[in-house]
C-alpha cells in the first residue's frame, strides 16, 4: 500500500460485498477474520483504513441468495457490534468507512487516505432491499441504536449515502403485502385442518370396519364351538381363547388402525394358514408312512412270535439247549415288544398331532388368535399343550431311543418319552438326547427359567431365532471357530 496506509476488511463481509471483493481481486483491500488480529496494525505508526459494508449492501446480498434474514440478522449485530466496541477504543488511529461510500466518493476517499484506487461500480438497491432495510431499522431497536453508533463512528465522504428514499407509503405497502400473506397461509391452514378432517372420517371408517371384522371373528368362534366338540384339552384351551379375544377386542374398540396394518394382517394371516396346510400335509405323509411300519413290525412280530413259540416248543422237546440260550430267546422276545410298544407309541403321537392340526381352522379366526394362543399362561403343570408334544416329538435334539435306554424308568411306567420329558423329565433335570443340556440352558438363561417354560420347548419357540445355545458343548465350539 501506498503511504504506508493499511486498508483491511473482515472477511465476514467481503463475502457479502461485491465492492470489496472487487477491491480484493485488485490488491487495493487485505482481509482479517477477527478483531484481535488489528492490535498490531493499531500500534504501527502508518494509517489503517477500516471498510465495512452497509447495512442496506447486506440486505441487497441476502435477498439475492434468498437467505433466511432474521437467522442473518443475529450474526450481523454480533460482528458489528464487535466493529463499534473497536473503533470506540481506536478512534483517533482508524478511519471507518462503508464500502458503498468509497465506491461513489473515490476521489474523497484518495485524499484522505492518500491511496489511489481504481474506478467502481456502485450497484443499485433494489426496492424489496429499501423496504426491508428501513423496516427492520425501525422495528428492531437494537439494529437501530447499532446503525446510529455506527454513522456517528464513520468518517463520511459525502452527506445522504446511506440514506434511503424509501417513503412510509411504501413501508405501509409491504406491511400490506406481509398481511395479505398471512391471510393466504391461515387459508393454507384453513385447507389443511378440513384434509385432516376428512383424513379422520376415514380412520373412524377403518375402525368401524375393524369391529365388522371382530364381530365376523366372533361369529366364527361361535360356530366352530357348534361344530365340534372338543375333549378335555380343547375346551380349556378354547376358554382361554374367548378370554384373550376378549381383551383383544376391547383393545381393537380403543385403537385406530389404517388400511396398510389390515392388509398386512390379512397377509400374516393367510401366510399361515398356508403354512399349516403345508404342515398338515407332510404330517398325513409322516402318518402313512408311520401306519405302513407299524403293519410291517406287526407282521415281523407275527411271524417272530410264530418263530419264536416254535423254537421254545423245540427248547422244550430238546435237552440240547440249555437255560443261557433260553434266556437270551426271551430277552430278545422282550425286546422286540418294547420296539413294537414304542412304534405304537409314535404312531399315537402322530395321530394325535393331526387331529390337533385338523382342528387348526381355528387359525383362520385371524392371527390376532394366534398370538393369544402363544401367550397362554400355563396354569396346570401336568396339562400339556399340542403345540409342544409336536415341537418336542419334531426336535432334532430330543431322541426317543436314547431316551428310552438311558431312562430305563420311563419304559417301564409305560408312559410316551416325549410326554414323560414334558411333564416330568425336563422338571427332573433329565436331557432329551446327548446333545441339549434343559438344566444348563435355564442356568444360562434364567428369563426362560422365571417364564416357567420346558427349556426345549423355548428354544425350538424363540431360542434358535435368537441365536441361545444348547450345551456347553456348542458354546465352546462357538468360542473355537470364533478364535479361528
């Protein structure tokens, strides 16, 4: 600079004011950032040359960018009051001008400063710019007092520059103008609160049609009571049901629900229902091919039985064969009978899991049902549930012939395997095969334990799905193959 004159600016508004980047681009202006950074140009014995940009330039810069004006409006008055409190201090070694003065007075400004500038364009205020500058200086008090400490610390160049030709006639048309549009909004708003009116007609439409629907699940509970009659374990069953439908119907009269959730519900529903009719299928295959084994033991133990009077008639009519090969006929005669009683075992299982899920047109009265059925509270411990005979007896980790041979009591009360794990057995610590620890499982997951449910009943129900493990056994593996 010539003279040894400083000229600066704050970035914060050069970034707003085309005069000053101008000026930048020539090297006529340097910027700062913060205030604290002019003490060392302060003490120098040179001139500093302070430009800041005027209000009405700001409101021409943010109506341009369509920038939120009161969120502006915050950072103008904390950088310039910072502006004010520093001329106050250096007063007599600044000059503070306004860029917009520099560029229509240059020759002034090269006089007193000494430095010789280029010739500048002085843009025109727009009028939207006049009426918002001279409104907000009249509203907001502490714009006002700002702008006031501001001209009183200005050198000025020349008299009326930042004076506005805005008369109060056009104040008055933009307050106008500013009503008019509030009125359209309150219209906007007006429209909105009739579209949610309508919107909640249609939501009570929704839940009058939810009450159709629960009076049709009521009307089928109904007949399907008519229809069959159910024995011990379906009519306590069914008591609990129209308990939970209950409840679940005064829920549905108190709740709205759209037309998305019924459509996903009837989705759900019927989802599994066909899944049923899957299930119901493979265990038709299950019990045919179960009646065909039990009719080829039969028939082995017929022609076993035949063998086996023979041969006692001939141990009997021979005094060849001695007591130890008695014995060992016998053993195996006895065997065969567990093998066979066993086998019947199974295939009354079976039986009765398709007559349970014959009785499945309970499911279609809507998954609502089917969530309550899940949720029962077991009230009788020695009551068994068909859901958990056919979860138990289909579980890889419950094995009938294992159990049978290590619990050799079972076999002799003459009692299913899987009914004695599920009423006694799991209560006893007993384990359904090698392979699931039912006393380790509810140590390790002592929620399982307070619900009081049979431990492989839970994990087969929501163990598997949430990643539980079954023994000891697999934790460790889980660990190893983790490690590897």
């Amino acid at each position: 600079m010539e003279n040894n004159v400083s000229i600066l600016s704050s970035s914060w508004c050069i970034q707003y004011d085309k005069t000053l980047q101008t000026m930048q681009n020539r090297g006529e202006v340097c910027s700062f950032g913060k205030f604290d950074e002019l003490d060392e140009f302060v003490d120098k014995n040179g001139k500093l040359v302070l430009i800041y940009t005027s209000f009405y330039d700001f409101v021409e810069s943010l109506i341009a960018r369509e920038t939120l004006f009161t969120k502006f409006l915050e950072s103008w008055l904390a950088h310039f009051t910072q502006l004010v409190n520093f001329a106050r201090v250096n007063r007599s070694k600044i000059i503070l001008v306004s860029s917009r003065d520099i560029a229509i007075n240059r020759t002034s400004f090269e006089n007193i400063s000494g430095v010789s500038l280029s010739e500048l364009e002085v843009p025109n205020f727009s009028s939207s710019t006049k009426l918002l500058a001279n409104y907000t200086s009249q509203v907001n008090s502490d714009v006002r007092k700002l702008l006031e400490l501001l001209d009183a610390l200005t050198t000025p160049l020349s008299e009326g520059v930042l004076l506005s030709e805005t008369s109060a006639y056009d104040v008055e048309v933009f307050l106008q103008a500013q009503e008019k549009k509030s009125a359209e909004l309150s219209s906007e708003i007006f429209e909105l609160t009739k579209a949610l009116s309508s919107t909640q007609e249609a939501l009570d439409a929704e839940k009058q049609a939810a009450k159709k629907l629960e009076a049709m699940i009521f009307d089928l509970n109904n007949s399907l009571l008519e229809e069959e009659s159910f024995n011990k374990y379906s009519l306590s069953t069914l008591s609990e049901f129209d308990s939970k439908i209950a409840t679940l119907k005064n829920a549905l009269e108190e709740s709205e629900f759209d037309k998305r959730r019924y459509r996903r519900q009837r989705d759900r529903v019927e989802k599994k229902n066909q899944k049923i009719e899957e299930e119901l299928s493979l265990l038709k295959v299950v019990l045919s091919t179960k009646d065909n084994e039990l009719k080829r033991n039969a028939e082995l133990l017929g022609q076993y039985e035949a063998n086996t009077l023979v041969a006692k008639k001939s141990a009997i009519a021979s005094t060849k064969i001695n007591e130890r090969q008695k014995k060992s006929l016998e053993a195996k005669v006895n065997e065969l009978q567990k093998s066979n009683d066993k086998l019947f075992a199974e295939l009354s299982l079976i039986r009765k899991e398709n007559d349970g899920m014959k009785r499945s047109r309970l499911y279609s009265a809507g998954q609502v049902i089917k969530k309550a059925k899940n949720k029962l509270n077991r009230r009788d411990e020695l009551r068994l549930d068909d859901q958990e005979i056919s979860l138990v007896a289909t579980s890889e980790y419950f094995n009938i012939k294992w159990y049978l041979e290590t619990y050799p009591d079972v076999a002799e009360a003459g009692i299913h395997p899987v009914e004695h794990y599920l009423l006694y057995g799991a209560a006893e610590g007993r384990l359904p095969s090698p392979n699931f620890d039912g006393k380790w499982y509810l140590t390790r997951y002592p929620d399982v334990e307070r619900a009081g449910l049979n431990p492989l009943v839970h994990y087969e129900t929501y163990g598997r799905g949430e990643g539980r493990v079954v023994s000891p056994k697999m934790l460790a593996s889980e660990a190893s193959s983790k490690k590897n």
